[in-house]
C-alpha cells in the first residue's frame, strides 16, 4: 500500500465548486479542513468540515446558494459543518474515481493559505495512474506532488488522533520553542501565532497531549 500527497490547485479563474469560490472569496471566513466527503445514491455531495471566522457570513452564503439542499453548523471559535449540495461534473467523477477503484482519501483535508487542497491519497501506484488519468482528463486542475512512498499506519495514526486546529497550535508551540528547557515562550506567544486566547491554546494543547500520550502507553 502506498501514499502520494498532492497539492491540488484549480486553474487560474476556476475553482473546485461555485459555492467553494464564493467562502474561499469572503475575506471573513477561513475554510480549514474536510473531515468528510461523500457521493450520495441521490447524487448529492455530503460534506462535513471545519472552519473559523464569520459562521453568519457563512449561513447567509449557505442560504442564498442555489446549490445548497441543507446544512448544520455547530461550535463557536471553530466551528464545524455539514452540508448536502449538488456537486459539478467534475467534482462528482472524482468521488466516482474512488468508487471504483481501491483509492482512499486519508482525512483530513487541509486547506492552504491560498485555499488550496492537500490531499493524501491511499492506494497503489495502479490508482495513482488512474489518478493522474483524471486529472489530465478533467483540465481545469493543477496536481502538484509533494510526497509519495509506501504507507505506514503508526505514522498516519497520530495525524488522525487530533484535529487540524490542535495541530496547527502544536506545531506552532513546537516551533516557538514551548517544549524547550529552559521554555522558550508562553501561551501568550502560540497565541499571537495563531490568533486564538492563551486559555484556548491551553485547551488545545492539554487535548492534543492526552491524546497522543494515551496512544503511547496502550
């Protein structure tokens, strides 16, 4: 078994979806993370994802699209949701590809500055080429390769255990030099980083620990 992780990019003037461009273009929205993605049997696109931001921006967005079927929202600083909606062409054969073939998307999926897509593919390099296939096929997309070898589950499995928000807030601790002796800076300091409280950076920081820990020692 086998992972490739990609940078998944729309051409320039596209995007992925209509309603996609529209959250990616409101400046009081950060889309964060897909935790979910699923083509249902009535043809419709079920999402469940993470962002941070206006979370009334977004219902209004969600409200006034006419591709949206329903949606929930749920959390305050970081919020989750999920929607049902109708998918373009393109975006439904890519959930088709997974369907048919032994090609798995390893979740989350994390959203760049630039409201990119880095994806980590699970599969063989047989899918892989049926990977590329589609996007040479589909052309409105831009598939750059970051990383690829063979799959390793202990690795994988930390990366699942906490989410990309306390993810995101221990790495930032990691490269200020919180673990450091003697510690090198204070929660006040992650926090500037990544634009959250001290207490919530504690709160974070005290999940992702336990987390990882427990995972340790079982």
């Amino acid at each position: 078994m086998r992972y490739l992780t990609v940078l998944v990019k729309p051409d320039e003037g596209r995007a992925f979806h209509p309603l996609g461009k529209e959250l990616a273009d409101d400046p009081s929205i950060d889309r964060r993370a897909i935790h979910h993605i699923e083509l249902l049997d009535d043809d419709t696109v079920l999402l469940f994802a993470e962002a941070s931001g206006s979370k009334e921006r977004y219902k209004r967005i969600m409200e006034e699209s006419p591709h949206v079927i329903s949606y929930l929202t749920a959390g305050d600083d970081r919020w989750m949701a999920v929607s049902q909606f109708e998918p373009t062409a393109q975006l439904r054969r890519s959930l088709e590809l997974q369907r048919e073939s032994l090609l798995v998307i390893e979740t989350p999926i994390q959203f760049t500055s630039d409201n990119h897509l880095k994806v980590t593919y699970i599969g063989s390099d047989e899918t892989f080429s049926k990977l590329y296939d589609y996007a040479d096929e589909m052309g409105q997309v831009t598939f750059e390769v970051l990383k690829m070898g063979d799959y390793t589950a202990d690795k994988s499995s930390f990366n699942r255990m906490i989410t990309s928000r306390q993810e995101e807030v221990l790495e930032a601790a990691v490269d200020l030099g919180y673990y450091s002796d003697p510690r090198q800076a204070s929660l006040e300091d992650i926090g500037e980083v990544v634009g959250i409280s001290p207490g919530t950076v504690g709160e974070h920081l005290r999940k992702a620990e336990e987390r990882v820990f427990t995972e340790l020692v079982h």
